[in-house]
C-alpha cells in the first residue's frame, strides 16, 4: 500500500480519495451536527448558520465537507513537501500520511472552526516557507498577516500563530524593520475592517467579536483508543527526527530551515488548544499538518522496507477498528 503513494502518479490522487473515505466510514454512517464552541468567531457561526437549512435534516453534509477540508489540506501539505524539496523526491506520502494521522481520533473527523482554518493556516505555513531568499517578502507577509487576522475570526485561539509569523522571521529573513512592522499591522486589517463596519452601522459592541485569552487544561478523554492514536501520532515522529538529523548535513540550507519551521509550526499548534476556552479535542488537529509531514519522511527514509509496512497497517488497522468501535457505541467515543 505504501509503494501506492511512494511513485508520484498521478492515479494515486484518485486512490487517495476513496482510501480517506474507507478511513472514517464512521462519520458517514452516523454524522455530527457542528455546535459553534466558546471561542469559536463569528465567521463560523455565520457558515453554521449558512448551513444549517441543509445540514440539520441531512447531517451527512458536514461529514462530506468536514473530509473535502481534509482531502483539500492533504494535497496542499503534499504539494508544499514537494515544492520545497523536503523529501528527496516527489511523492503521495505525505498526502497519505495527513489522511492517516487526521482519522486517528473522532474529533477529526467532525466539522469544526479549527479544521476550517487549518486550510488557511497551511496556506499561511507555505508563504513563510517561501521566505527564505523571496525579494518580495513585504507583500508576503502582508498577505499572510490578513489571512492569520481572518483566521481568528473564524477561531480566536489560532491568534498564536502570530507566533510562528514571528519566527518564521527569526529563522528565514535577516532582520528587516519593515518587514517586522507590516507583518504585525496586517494581521490587524480584518479587525480595523470589522470594527469600521460596526461603527459606521451603529452596532459599536467590540467584545462580542473579541474574546480574551486565558490559560486553559485542553480535554483529552483518557481512554485505551485515545492512547493508542497518541502513541501512532508520537512513534513516527520521533523516528522521523531520528531520520532528519542523520541527514541534516547533507540538507540544502533552505531544507534545513523548512523543517525547522515545520517544528515551530507544531510547536505553535500544540499551544492553541490551551488557550481555548473550549476543552474540545477536536481544536488538536491544528497539529495534524507537520505531524503528517514528519510522519511522510519516515515511509520515504526508512532504510528497511518492513518498517513503513509495519507503522502504515498498525495505524490502518487501529482506524478501522476505531470506526468499528465508534458505531458500536454512540456517544462513547470520542
């Protein structure tokens, strides 16, 4: 199966598709209604109530929208991997491998606001990879500050990813004044926009758009299934360093960098679940896309075939059994 999407064919995309669909059979067989959270902005209670005359009487709709995000982000982290020359080839892997990690809990499965950014953040994720040696850095980072500003309307607690704007500048740019002051002030365009509007049409009430930021313990329900989709997510990411540093001498520059802003990437992702006042395990899967692509090296550079055999079917295996167990028992999981 792993020699499917180790060859870049084209064919693979379509294989790809219907191997996510049998991946969460579950959330077809019995979809969720999204429920907008504590945290969740405006812009997505807006789509919620945009969608609602369709998805209440017919919930499988979020489930096909939630997968198409899923299926969408895949093919933009693949194409990302590649561009960069992360990998030392072309391939399907690390678009098979956000399929894989994004089916490992029932929370990803779901409609939310964070996988609705995670397509923007992703894309965002791109144009500071682009940074290193890019002679139009200015207009980059304004347009990425826009979207990072429209991003936590959508969901408030992504704001931390101004965070991994800043160090991306740390770890790809020279210090450039300018470059630091346009980056910080567009992220504030969608709100000056925002408060503008509701100034002008006499609806002045900032704080219903603006939620605070405190620290929160993130929910994690602390069952065997849940244990299990950590230790799948965690194993191959350690290898996958283990696999980076003995090859890290012999990376272009810009590689080296790439993947070290893919590490920033996570670590920034790891801390916007805490500081959502929703205990919701489904704002986790803001993590999913450089874990995917740290998982992706470790099917390429292993230097024993039986290795990705074993981490590909083990994870297969555990997510079938989990779509089994989450019909068996409504309401249990997840």
């Amino acid at each position: 199966m792993v020699g499917i999407f180790r060859n870049f064919n084209p064919l693979g995309i379509i294989f790809l598709f219907f191997y996510g669909l049998v991946l969460r059979f579950a959330a077809f067989v019995m979809p969720q209604v999204p429920v907008a959270n504590e945290g969740d902005g405006f812009l997505y209670k807006i789509i919620l109530s945009f969608l609602s005359p369709v998805g209440k009487p017919l919930p499988v709709v979020y489930s096909i929208l939630a997968y198409l995000l899923v299926f969408i982000q895949a093919m933009m982290v693949n194409g990302l991997v590649n561009h960069y020359r992360m990998l030392s080839r072309s391939t399907f892997l690390p678009a098979m491998s956000y399929i894989l990690v994004a089916s490992l809990f029932p929370e990803w499965w779901e409609f939310s606001a964070a996988l609705l950014i995670n397509t923007l953040v992703v894309w965002i994720w791109s144009q500071m990879t682009g940074l290193y040696n890019n002679q139009r850095a200015l207009s980059v980072l304004f347009s990425t500050g826009v979207v990072l500003g429209l991003c936590s309307l959508i969901y408030f607690p992504s704001v931390a990813f101004v965070l991994l704007m800043i160090l991306s500048l740390v770890v790809m740019r020279p210090f450039k004044l300018a470059e630091w002051v346009v980056a910080l002030i567009s992220v504030t365009i969608p709100y000056y926009i925002l408060f503008a509007w509701l100034y002008l049409s006499n609806k002045w009430n900032p704080s219903e758009f603006i939620h605070g930021i405190s620290i929160h313990y993130p929910g994690f329900k602390q069952d065997l299934w849940a244990l299990g989709g950590v230790f799948l997510l965690i194993v191959p990411f350690l290898a996958s360093g283990y696999y980076i540093q003995g090859n890290i001498l012999r990376m272009l520059i810009q590689v080296r960098k790439s993947w070290s802003l893919l590490l920033l990437y996570l670590l920034t992702a790891l801390i916007v679940p805490f500081i959502s006042p929703s205990g919701s395990f489904a704002y986790w899967i803001l993590c999913v896309p450089p874990f995917a692509a740290f998982h992706s090296n470790v099917y390429l550079q292993a230097d024993r075939k039986w290795i990705p055999a074993l981490l590909h079917w083990a994870m297969v295996l555990f997510i079938l059994a989990l779509n089994i167990y989450v019909l068996s028992n409504p309401g249990q999981a997840g």
